[in-house]
C-alpha cells in the first residue's frame, strides 16, 4: 500500500471484501444521509479516487450531510461516523478487540481471532503484558539503538540534509524486531531482509482481492505469497525455539507462547504485531520529529522537561514516565497526522445512532481523522498545540477514539514508548531543524505518511 497510488480505494475494497467473504448477507443502511451511487457496478468508488483518498472523501461527505452518513461500495452501503458524539454512541465498551488488528486480519485473511468476550479480553491482557514486558526487558536496547542514531547525526556536518522518512523506518524496524522478535535481528542483514518482506507484503494486502487484480498477475501474486511465506516461517521458527525454554530477556512473542493460545493464533497476532508496529513506530517518530523542527517553542519546552528530569543523569524507565510535556507532544502527533484516519467494525447487531438504524452486518467506519480536525472539539483544529492535551477532557476524548487509556492501540501504546526514548536522546543533545522552503504533503493511507522524502537539519546544542 505505500507504493500504491491510491490506497483508500482499495483498502476499502479489501476491507469489504473481507467482510463479505465472512458476511454474506445483504443488507441497507435505509434512510441515512449521504450520497447515491455514481457507478451501478463501483458504486461511489469513483468518489473516492476524484477526491484523492477515503479520508479526504469522507471529510467532503460529512461537511455536506452530517457526522452519520452513508454512501456505496458497488451495491452495498457503507455508513461512516464523524464526530465524538456518534462514535460515543456506537462503541461497545465490552468490545475488547482493537479494530485496528481487526482490520488487518481481515485483510490478511487471517480468521483465528474471534471468539467470546472472555477470550478477547484474555488475548487483549496477552498484548498488553506483551507490550510492557518487552519494553522494560529491552529498555537497553532501545536505548542503544537510539543513541547509535544520535551518533550518526552528530557524525554529519550542520548543513547536511537528513532522509529522516528513510532513517526512521531503519530505525523502528531494527528496534521493533528485536523487541518482537528477538536477538535473530541483532543482524543487521536479517533486519534488512525483513524489511524487503515487509515491504512486499505491506504494499499488496488487500490489493486486488474483490476484482482480481492481484491473481491476474503472476509475478506480484508469486511476490506477495513468497514474502508472506518467509516472513511466516521466520515467526514460526522463532516460536518454536522460545517455547518452553527459560529465556533471559523478554520479547513480545513470549507473551504469547505463554498464553493459552493455539500456534496459529500466535502465529497471526505476532505477525499483525510486527507488521503494525514496524510501521506506525516509524511513522510516529517521522511526524513528531517534523512537527518539532516546524515548531521551534515547543521544542524548546520539549528540551527543558527533558533536561529537568534526567539533568546529566542515564535515560532510565522510571525516569521516562515523568516526561509528560514529551506524551503530549506524541498525542498531538497523532492529531495533528491523523496517524490512523479510518478504523472500522462490523454491526453485530442492529444498532441504533441518533435517530438512524444501522442493521446488522452493516460495514461501519470510523471517520478518526474527520473526528481529529472537528473544531466543535479541537479548537484550532490545524495547529500543532501539545497544550491542549493539558485538559483532562481532552486525553478522555482522545482514550475514547483508542489513541490513549484502556482503549489505546496496542501497537500505538509500544510506538509511544520507542519514540519517547529516541526524542529523549535526540532533543537532548541536538537541535532539530527544518529545511528551507520544504513543503511536506501528506498520503493519508491506513497509516498516514509524507508523499515524498522529509528532509531535516540538525545542529548540536
């Protein structure tokens, strides 16, 4: 999907398809606002690729028709929700899975994940513990592969203009596997070998599974089923070897193991894991480092929280926790990026919202990056302000949407972790600046990224 040219279309595509392949009933989403199918066949797809992505499509649709609104993949509805008011209505609080590891199953066609509310709510434990044991177990880690990054950018001269998209994908991709996966990616080769498959397989899920795209063509579909292979065998290679053996230092896959779970199932949820975090971790630190060389005071305050709470002192994870200002910064991140901008789930049951009736089985998008830029909720919706996550409504809000709290995205909670750490050891010592006359353009995909390369400068303070 990063090479993609237009990702939302055929998200949407595999997303529906998916839900189709396991849904098949029809069903109408009568009497709510939106729009009539442009195409008999495609439905408002047309929409989409004129308005240049999903989300940029369903801002244009709740502008006009409100925060309920539906509108047609080929000859099915679809309703999408875009305020706070409406989703607080629709998400179940029993809901225990993470729609964001919901959709990429459905579009990996990976089918081990349901099951009653108390075994959501155990494998939803098994990440959580996943998450924090492998990041207190390798905080070191974490810290050493970020200082080694600090070292490359000091070893630079001043003028020199930085790939930061480019190193901050090499970055979270050598720090996540070894945290996911363990000490196999300590090789800088088997690292890079991941990453080509990550690369492939990132790039084609959900490509061409309703309209065949991806099976008319050999070569690609050779490709993608190669790369998923490798990266499947990796992982179970690595299970093998973990279970039931007494390991000095903790990874994510080990939660999992020791958990009452089947191979396959830890086979999907580390291989969901893996994929999600490489990228959102990479992600999260391209915009938050972009956000700070743009914003010269917040960096600064940044800069001031940091040295306060460790001074000369190590970076420790105590220490970490008190970075307040730094998890403000991340949240703003988020909002600002519309890191995530649609998620989704399936209407198990007929729901109501307002005045609307949503049936069963009706495909329901949830419209986050219509949400993250409403001015009835963000004041100053475009402006990079980390202040404003100093209310308590506001971090409520933002829990409710799953971008923090108990409803927070587990690969999103390890993300915040890994890119808290490398700001502490990048900000300390340097001083982040943009390049001169550089406009950055945004792809809002599953994971929101720069079209093109972000280049930045630093300086030593």
């Amino acid at each position: 999907m990063l090479d993609f040219a237009i990702f939302a279309v055929t998200f949407l595509l595999a997303l529906v398809a998916a839900v189709l392949y396991l849904y098949p009933a029809s069903r109408q989403a009568a009497g709510i606002p939106g729009i009539t199918p442009t195409d008999e066949k495609d439905g408002n797809l047309p929409d989409i690729v004129n308005s240049g992505s999903l989300h940029e499509f369903l801002v244009n649709l709740h502008e006009r028709y409100g925060p309920v609104v539906s509108f047609w993949f080929g000859r099915r509805p679809v309703v999408s929700l875009g305020t706070v008011d409406v989703l607080k209505q629709h998400i179940n609080p029993n809901k225990t899975l993470d729609p964001f590891e919901t959709m990429l199953k459905s579009l990996l066609r990976y089918q081990s994940s349901g099951g009653n509310v108390s075994e959501n709510y155990t494998r939803k434990k098994l990440y959580e513990n996943g998450v924090t044991d492998s990041l207190q177990s390798n905080f070191a880690l974490l810290l050493k592969l970020s200082e080694e990054l600090l070292n490359k950018w000091l070893s630079y001269p001043e003028s020199q203009h930085i790939p930061l998209c480019q190193h901050m994908l090499g970055f979270a991709m050598k720090s996540t596997t070894q945290m996911v996966m363990g000490s196999t990616f300590e090789d800088d080769q088997e690292v890079i070998h991941f990453q080509k498959n990550h690369g492939t397989v990132w790039s084609e899920i959900g490509k061409g599974f309703l309209d065949g795209s991806l099976d008319k063509s050999t070569t690609r579909k050779k490709q993608y089923e190669d790369a998923l292979m490798q990266l499947e065998s990796i992982l179970k290679k690595i299970i093998k070897e973990r279970k039931g053996k007494n390991v000095s230092q903790c990874i994510f896959i080990d939660s999992l193991i020791q958990g009452n779970l089947n191979d396959q199932q830890i086979l999907e949820d580390s291989m969901i894991f893996s994929l999600a975090s490489c990228i959102i971790t990479a992600k999260l630190c391209t915009w938050a480092i972009c956000f700070l060389t743009t914003s010269e005071e917040v960096q600064k305050k940044l800069y001031e929280e940091i040295d306060q709470v460790f001074g000369k002192d190590p970076i420790t994870p105590e220490k970490i926790e008190q970075l307040r200002y730094c998890r403000q910064v991340l949240c703003e991140t988020v909002r600002t990026a519309k890191l995530t901008p649609v998620s989704a789930r399936l209407q198990d049951i007929e729901g109501k919202i307002d005045k609307f009736i949503i049936p069963r089985e009706t495909l329901v998008l949830y419209a986050l990056g219509v949400v993250l830029e409403d001015p009835s909720t963000w004041p100053s919706p475009y402006k990079f302000d980390p202040d404003r996550f100093n209310d308590e409504s506001v971090m409520k809000t933002f829990s409710l949407l799953g971008f923090s709290g108990t409803q927070e995205c587990p690969e999103l909670r390890f993300a915040y972790m890994v890119t808290t750490v490398l700001l502490s050891v990048l900000v300390r010592r340097l001083r982040l600046l943009p390049v001169e006359d550089q406009v950055i353009e945004t792809k809002y995909e599953l994971v929101t990224s720069s079209k093109e390369e972000a280049w930045i400068t630093v300086s030593q303070r």
